[in-house]
C-alpha cells in the first residue's frame, strides 16, 4: 500500500512540475517582450521614390514632400494652406512672390537659397518650395531625418506648450502600447521624448531620432512643461487711419461730365469726410482702365475738408463685359502694370487712397485677388495712400475674398451691408437690421474693428410679382416715399427686419416695398456705433435725402 502511495505521488509531483513548467512556457510567451522590428516600410514609407513624409504638429499628413538634389522641398500648396499662404505662385510667369509689407520680392525658376538648393521647382501641375525657404518667411521649427532612409521631416506651428520627460534608460520604442507590439526604435538613456499621450502604463511619444510610438511610462522621468522658442520676427503692417470716424459717400461716375455734379449732391449731405467717386472703370483683360478723374474735383473736396478715394471697379460700364479680372490678376507682369498706372494717376490728380471694388469674381480668382491687394498696398503705403477694399458680408460661398488678409494688409475693408435680397431674387429687405448686425458681427471675427467700415443702402426695391415672374426696380430714399404717397401705402413698421414695409396688390399681381428711410438707418447706425467700428459709407449720393444724414451722425 505505501508503495501504491508513493508511485502516486512521485505521479502527482511529475504532473505539478509538468503544468507548472508548462504554464512557465505559456506565461513567458504571453508576457515576455517581443524583439520582433517594426516593418518601417509601412510605417514611414512614401508613394514616390523621391518623397519625404511630412509631420505637422507630430499628426502625419497626406501630402509628401520630395527630396530634390539631397534638399527637402515641400508641395507649395500644402504650405499655403497649412503654414503660409503668402508665397505666391504665377504658373504662367514661372514667379514665386512674397509679399512683405514695404517691399515685393520675385523670383524666377532659376532663383536659389543660401543653401544652394532652387528656392522653388515647377513639375507639370506641381509647384515645390524649399523647406528652407518655406522658413524663412514663416514661424515654424523644422527637424529632418534622412539618415535611416525613409526621410520625414517634422514641422511644429503651434504656439502651445509641449510635454517633455527623460528616458531613465534604453528602452524599445513600439507601434503600439504593449510588450509583443514590434519594435521601432530605441529610446537612449538620458535622452528626452516628446510625450504626446499617456496611457495606463504606456506613453506616446516622439523620439529623437524622428520615430513615434510606445514605452513603458515606468521608463521616464517626471513630466516637464516646455515652450517652443522661436527667434521668428512677424512682418509689421503700418496702417493709415483717420483721426476720426469716417463717413463716406460713393459718387458714382460713369462720364467725366457727372463730376461736375458733385457739389449739387454733397449739398443736402451732413458730415461727410471721405468721398469716392468711381473714377477706375477696368477695360478689357491688360490691366488698363478708363479714367474719369478730374484734379480740380480733388482740389475742391480738399477745400471742403473731405478726403478722396477713387474707386477701381470691374463692373457697371459697357465695356465692363469684356473684363477677365482673373486674366488680369493671375499674371504678376499685369497685376505691376495695373497697380504703376493706380499710383501714377492718384499723384497726378492728388488723390488720398484708393477703394477696390471688384465684384462678382469666381473663387478660382481668390488667390490672385488677395495677391493684388498685398502688392497694391506695398504701393499705397510707398505713398502714403489709404487703402480700403469693398467686401460682401461674409458667407461661405465668397470665403475666397479672404477679408481676414484683407484686414492685415490694407488700411480699411469695406463691409457693403446690402443686397441681402438682390435683382433676380427673391422678393425682401435689401438690408435687414438683423442682417447688417450679422454682417458686422462676423466681419469682426476676421477684423480688428478700427479697420472695419459699414457701408448702408440709400435705396430700397420694388419688387413686382405676377404669377411666378418676380422682378424689381431700384429706387432712391425721397423715390421710395413719392411712390408710397402716390398710391397711398399703408407702411407698417416691421421689428423683425427694421424697416417699414407695405404692398399693394390685385388678383394677379403684388408690388411690396421694404424702406429705408430715416428710422431705418438710424437703428443700423445705432448697431454701427455699438459696435464701435470705423466708420460708415452710403451708397449712393443722389438716392439720399437730407432727412436721412441726420441718422447718420455720430453724435
């Protein structure tokens, strides 16, 4: 019996030992750290032989860049959008400009760096920027790795603080938090990492050695706040500004005649400090223009006290259909010619500043657009002339007039607070209050407001409707009160758009009128003055009335 005992236990300590190393196997397979390396091909490889995988702010882009001649060269387009939209490329004049406040600088295909690499190379569509040019003019911290063969560069643009911590000790860097994750790099004793994210245990980091992955948390030293330095020096824009608020009235002038009108017109005006007479009429796709200026018109302003700013505009003429601003604009050769004849003929006629109002441009157009208005404001401020720009009130659909760059650049930007409903539309307001506030309110999400004017509408629409046909007819404040008078309107006051409104009508047919008149434009006024902006503007002299200026005093 004892011996029957005995073979049972050596039995049962053989089948312990057994399991027990059995389960030591498993246990050191499960939990043991994988030496297994990282595939980097599907980590840092590029789609092209030549290309450079691009970081930003550490999160991997889907742009690449290339290495041309050893030098690392990024897409300009994704430089645009993402560090720098102040490089300017002409594809058709092979230029690369950069715009600074007092000077323009240009570059042809042959153009190098300190570096000696091409400051930029045109392939087919594709325009490429030298990384080290790309700095020059932008704040950005740059570090390149091309050792390991798979080259990447990382760029940081953010003004944020960062996580740093030390490595206690050498340690594997995986794909993924966990010890059978492969292997990517090693992280050096006394090294430091940029932690991008903790886990339980784990650590996101980047490495010294340009690589992102996992180590233990136990493997770094405590957590240390760092600022990024920068030694970049942002561009100063001078601005001109009055030294009071400005109140502007557009004198549109379509024959040289008409300016001999204009003391008839200014007569039943009331504080008028800047007027813009529309002497600039664009004509045909050269960069000329018909000039309706007139020097003795400047010397009588000045005489009255009042500025001018002669209007530049694409539209409104005859001859204004065959006007391609896009042709005009895209090629640097017309857009100098443009802005030499602008300056020329505001010196000879003595006029203050100049107010561009191009309209209706495609958003194909934006970039050469807002290009124009950085050169030309290189120009005015050679000059001593204010620069104002008309604009929309902002929407999606006209993003492309980028009035944020506007306001960086030039002296004033316009917001014209009316065709909220338009020729061609629907029937309503021209400018609703809730309209001009929004407008204001989002103009000065982009714009510091002592740079913001708001322009207001002297006129009001008929709108006639018969069966499904809508259309309208423009007419001036004392127009809109004679027609209200003669067929005898009863006008409400209407608080949810701030006007008074009043239609008549038969069975087959409507005429409605949302006014402006005084009420109505002294409560845009008021939102003008809450708002504490630069200025107000009117269009136009000769749909006014004298009852309306007293609405539009600051005082």
């Amino acid at each position: 019996m004892k011996k029957v005992l005995g073979c049972l236990g050596y039995v049962l300590l053989l089948l312990f030992v057994t399991a027990a190393a059995v389960f030591g196997v498993f246990a050191y397979r499960k939990y043991m750290p994988t030496k297994e390396l990282a595939d980097k091909d599907s980590l840092y490889g590029t789609e092209r032989d030549d290309g450079v995988l691009i970081f930003l702010n550490y999160e991997k882009q889907e742009a690449e860049g290339r290495l041309i001649d050893g030098k690392v060269y990024l897409p300009l387009a994704w430089v645009n959008d993402n560090l720098n939209e102040r490089f300017y490329h002409d594809a058709r004049e092979h230029l690369l400009l950069y715009a600074l406040p007092e000077s323009i600088e240009k570059f042809g295909t042959d153009a190098a760096g300190e570096n000696g690499g091409l400051l930029f190379v045109e392939d087919g569509e594709d325009t490429w920027l030298l990384l080290e040019e790309a700095k020059r003019h932008t704040d950005i911290r740059t570090e390149v790795f091309l050792e390991d063969g798979y080259p990447r560069v990382f760029i940081g643009n953010t003004k944020d603080a960062y996580t740093a911590a030390e490595v206690k000790k050498d340690t594997p860097v995986r794909v993924r938090g966990g010890v059978k994750s492969p292997i990517i790099t090693t992280a050096s004793k006394q090294g430091n990492v940029v932690v991008l994210e903790s886990l339980e245990n784990w650590a996101q980091v980047v490495t010294e050695d340009g690589c992102i992955g996992y180590l233990p948390l136990r493997r770094l030293g405590e957590y240390r706040s760092e600022e990024p330095m920068s030694t970049f020096e942002e561009p100063v824009y001078s601005h001109i500004a009055m030294d009071e608020k400005v109140t502007l009235a557009w004198h549109q002038v379509t024959i040289t005649q008409a300016n001999s009108f204009v003391d008839g017109l200014l007569e039943k005006t009331k504080g008028v400090n800047v007027i813009s007479p529309t002497w600039f009429a664009l004509k045909g796709s050269e960069g000329d223009y018909v000039c309706f200026a007139e020097r003795s018109y400047v010397d009588k302003m000045h005489a009255a006290g009042i500025k001018v700013w002669a209007l530049v505009d694409n539209f409104g003429h005859e001859f204004s259909g065959d006007v391609d601003v896009e042709e005009i604009l895209s090629r640097t050769s017309i857009r100098e010619k443009l802005i030499t004849n602008l300056i020329n003929d505001a010196e000879t006629y003595g006029i203050d500043g100049i107010n561009l109002d191009f309209e209706s441009l495609p958003a194909s157009a934006g970039v050469h657009y807002i290009e124009f208005i950085r050169e030309l404001s290189v120009a005015c401020r050679e000059k001593g002339l204010v620069l104002s720009v008309d604009n929309y009130v902002p929407a999606s659909y006209n993003a492309f007039y980028n009035i944020k760059e506007q306001g960086v650049v030039a002296d004033y930007v316009i917001l014209m607070g009316y065709d909220e409903h338009y020729a061609g539309g629907e029937a309503g307001s021209v400018a609703s209050i809730g309209y001009v506030r929004k407008g204001i309110e989002d103009a000065l999400s982009e714009i510091p407001k002592e740079r913001l004017i708001c322009g207001v509408p002297f006129y009001s629409r008929l709108w006639h409707q018969k069966g499904e046909d809508v259309t309208s007819e423009t007419v001036g404040i004392a127009a809109a009160k004679r027609w209200v008078s003669q067929h005898n309107v009863q006008m409400e006051w209407d608080d949810s758009c701030g006007q008074y409104y009043g239609s008549i009508g038969t069975e087959d047919s409507l005429t409605e009128l949302w006014q402006e008149e005084e009420r109505s434009l002294a409560l845009k006024m008021e939102a003008i003055k809450e708002a504490d902006i630069a200025g107000v503007a009117g269009w136009k002299l000769g749909m006014d009335s004298a009852e309306i200026w007293d609405s539009l005093q600051w005082k």
